[in-house]
C-alpha cells in the first residue's frame, strides 16, 4: 500500500544496510520511512533544533496515550511533553516504544562475546550524533520503527518475526523543527532485521 505524500518532495535518500541518518525536519514537513525489503528495524531519536535538551520521551509518548505500541494517529512527545511528530500514516500495524537500541554491550550479554565487535545501533546514534556535538549521555529510549515487539499480559517482551513487508511505509509529520536521528539497525543475532539488514529510504515532503 502506497499512500500519496501530502506535498512537495524535497529530500529523498537511501539509507545503506546498517547506517546512520541525521536530517532536519521542518515543522509542517513529512518524512516518510520505507521499509524497502521488509522486516527492518529503524532506530529512531528526536532532538529539538531549537534546544537538543528538548527529545523524544518514550515515557511521555506511551504514558499519553495509555498503549505501549505506536500506530497512525500517535503524537510523539518530547521529555516536555510537546509533540515533536505525529504518525500520520503507517501501513505497518504498529511500532516498537520499550524495545531499546541494539549495543555492542547488550550483544556480547545476550548473544556471547564474539559479538562484541559487530556494529550496532548505539555505534550510529553516536556517529551520526558527533557531527552535533551530542554524546552517549544524549542517547535516550528510542523508537524501532518496523521492529516487532509483542507484551504478553503478564508483562513478558519479545523481539520476534516482523510484521513489516516490502513496500511498507510510516509518515510522520513535524510539530516543531526537529533533527531526527536513525540507525538502521545492523543486529544479525535476531530476527528484528530478518537476520540480514537491507537499506531503508527517506523521504522528505512539504
Ligand atoms: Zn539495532
């Protein structure tokens, strides 16, 4: 399913297999993620352009609208309770809030020591982050775009099969100036990237 774009495409980029983003996002702006092969993770963070104090709060985000799982129609609050985005469009049926970025630390923990040295989401939220001046404090919980993590009633988590598919899309639409962070997502050891990472596309549209 793919939807029309509300304006003007003013940016439109391919993201590699395992890298960083970092773009400025206009209030009024769409930016819409494509989940180009299917089942990829996209690590996601929120600053404010004005003032990077101002950033995405999954605890403020989940605690207002009372769900843990973001879908169409959810407004990303900052740790001032501000909408930075709002979901305008998702043809996924819903997206990860609790399950975290992927480190080398959390990777040598759950899946053994020789998978201290592969990349991780922590490694591109730091790269993309230097050109800012920003550092491993700034790193806060972020959104798994296209990552599926189901809550079982009685609280238990998994990072499991996606729910996402070629093509599929989530738009989101800039309530202030925001610089957005991704990494797309590079973990080999689950299946949140169907054990193989492929590239995203990012599209920016007035
Ligand atoms: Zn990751």
């Amino acid at each position: 399913m793919i939807l029309l774009l509300p304006g003007a495409i003013i940016h439109d980029e391919m993201v590699p297999a395992r890298a960083p983003w970092l773009h400025l996002i206009r209030a009024g702006q769409t930016l819409r993620i494509v989940d180009l092969e299917g089942n990829q993770a996209v690590d996601f963070l929120i600053y404010a352009a004005e003032d990077d104090a101002e950033r995405y709060s999954a605890q403020d985000t989940i605690a207002a609208q009372g769900n843990i799982f973001l879908r169409e129609g959810s407004v990303l609050l900052s740790n001032d309770a501000r909408p930075m985005m709002t979901i305008t469009a998702s043809s996924v049926a819903y997206h990860d809030t609790i399950g975290g970025a992927c480190s080398c630390e959390s990777n040598t923990l759950r899946y053994g020591h020789h998978t201290k040295s592969q990349h991780s989401c922590v490694d591109n939220f730091l790269l993309a982050n230097r050109s800012a001046g920003r550092t491993k404090r700034d790193i806060v919980p972020n959104i798994n775009f296209f990552m599926n993590v189901p809550v079982e009633p009685d609280g238990t988590l998994g990072i499991v099969d996606g729910i996402s598919a070629p093509g599929l899309t989530v738009d989101l639409r800039a309530e202030m100036d925001v610089v957005v962070v991704a990494s797309n997502c590079p973990q080999i050891n689950n299946p949140c990237n169907g054990f193989k990472p492929t590239a995203i596309r990012m599209i920016v549209a007035v």
